[in-house]
C-alpha cells in the first residue's frame, strides 16, 4: 500500500485503520493466546486471550516475555522462543502458566514461529501460539493415578494367586503325607 493510491491524507489514514481493526479482529477471535516477540524477547503485540490471562502484569507490550509471562528476571531455562530465535526453526515445548509473582496456575502449549521479514527474509523476532493445557494435564495425572492403583491392584491379585495356588500344592502335599501316614 502506497500513499499515493489515494487522494489525500484522510483516506490513507483510513485505510490504514481499516487494516489495523481487521487484523485485531482476527488476532481476537482466536481463543488461543498469541503473542509477537522481537528479536531482545521484548512483546510487540498481543492478542485479547495474552491480555486476560495475564491481566496482572498488564501492559504487556514492551516488557520481556519472561517478565511478563514467568515473573522472572532472566530467560527461561526451558525456553522454545529464545530456541526459534537461534535457530531461525519453529520450536515447542510444554510450560507452566504463571499468574502473580510466579505462582504456577497451570499449563500450556508453546509454540514458537520465526517472524521472518518477507522482503528481506532476515529474521524479526518470535510469534508464539499458546495454548492453555491445565484441564488436559489435570486429566492426564489422574489416568497415570489411575493405571499406578490398577498395576498395584494387579500385582495384589497375581501375588494373592501365585499363594493360593502355593497353599493348594501345601494342602495336596499335607493330604497325601497324611494319606501315607495313616496308612502306616
């Protein structure tokens, strides 16, 4: 889009306008958080869902990504953003969603883009896509739960088995001894 396609200022601004509300319309309406990272880790942009969930370190923009997100002082030890930065490739990892101070809420999925320049092709900063897992962990630890008390039950019942069946060949042997003895 050139200045020059239109006839004065006015329009121009409209038109630029008229982008930036429809790409926050998109960015909005999708559920899962999605934010833009420069090449330093600081945010550039947000989507609606990044804003709500961490209402308490608003506003985003501007800060790091582990300030704002982790509640920490420096990068991540874990960290798929700074891994898509060095090495140009998509990255992804599972990660804890922090609320105030650090304190973990949950979890997430974390993937990270490289945010390419299309002309020059160099290499901008990170697009994250993050999408909030809690529920599904939450479930995914009481199954593990669930198939530890089902292997305890079934090592019990083996165990109990593999008895009865040792106090069985005791009982069969006691009888035939006495068989013997009485027979004597």
């Amino acid at each position: 889009m050139e200045k020059d396609k239109f006839n004065n200022k006015e329009q121009f601004i409209k038109e630029l306008e008229k982008r930036e509300k429809f790409l926050n319309d998109v960015l909005d309406s999708i559920l899962d958080g999605i934010s833009i990272l420069d090449k330093d880790m600081h945010i550039v942009r947000v989507n609606k869902p990044m804003e709500e969930w961490y209402s308490h370190a608003m506003p985003l923009v501007g800060k790091k990504c582990y300030e704002a997100y982790h509640g920490r002082s420096k990068s991540c030890d874990v960290c798929p953003s700074r891994r898509t930065l060095e090495t140009g490739k998509a990255s992804y990892e599972v990660v804890p969603k922090t609320g105030p101070i650090g304190i973990v809420l949950g979890w997430q999925d974390l993937y990270s883009f490289p945010w390419i320049d299309a002309e020059t092709g160099e290499l901008n900063g990170v697009i994250e896509y993050v999408r909030d897992i809690t529920e599904r962990k939450k479930i995914e630890e009481e199954l593990k739960k669930k198939m530890t008390d089902l292997e305890k039950f079934y090592e019990m019942a083996i165990g109990r088995e593999i008895k009865m069946k040792e106090l069985k060949e005791e009982i069969k042997r006691l009888k035939a001894e006495l068989a013997n003895n009485n027979k004597k």
